[in-house]
C-alpha cells in the first residue's frame, strides 16, 4: 500500500480512531480540528522536515518525519518515536501512530 491522498478517507480514519478512546489532544480544541491536526500530519509527513499548525486560541502542533511538539499557554511537550510517524504502508497504523505521539507529547507538557 502507498500513501492516501484522498482528504475524505484520511480524515474519516481519524475521526474514527478519536471517537474510539480518549485523547487528551481533544482538552485543547474540538474534536474536528484534531481530526483536521492529525490528517495533515499524516499528508505532510513525507513531504516536509517541519510542519507547525496554529489552533487560533488554541494549541501549536509542529511535527516533523519522528517526532511532534506541542504548545499551550506557554507549556511545550515533545515526544520522537523511534521510526517515521508514516510508513504508508497502512492508514490505521500510521493514523494510531501519530495520535499515540501527539498523547505522549501533551503528556509530557502536562508532567
């Protein structure tokens, strides 16, 4: 399998995998713009060494091909795996991935 491109299913699997637990990304802005957040990660992955998003009022989320930063009233969190977010091998993989680091960094910016 390669890379999705189709906007719709990209954010459809997100929306998916957040309604199906618990985010902490979701205390810091609504539950369609984590959606929008996490498919851009996943479109952009591949394609930039950094990519920063900017919730108005809201949270900063910079990620990068390992690794995704966050940014709330003046707190910061950051968590690198291991591997690239994205292998593009599977959606729901690299989906999960990337909610799974982006919990880890609002966990560290929350310890």
């Amino acid at each position: 399998m390669s890379k999705i491109t189709d906007y719709n299913q990209i954010l459809s699997e997100v929306t998916t995998q957040l309604a199906d637990q618990e985010w902490t990304i979701t205390d810091y802005m609504t539950q369609d713009n984590a959606a929008i957040v996490v498919a851009n990660i996943y479109l952009m992955n591949d394609l930039c060494a950094g990519f920063g998003q900017y919730i108005y009022n809201s949270v900063s989320v910079i990620s990068s091909r390992q690794r995704i930063s966050v940014i709330y009233g003046g707190r910061c969190g950051m968590f690198k795996h291991h591997e690239n977010l994205c292998l593009y091998e599977s959606l729901s993989d690299d989906v999960s991935v990337i909610l799974m680091v982006l919990q880890a960094a609002f966990d560290r910016m929350t310890n």
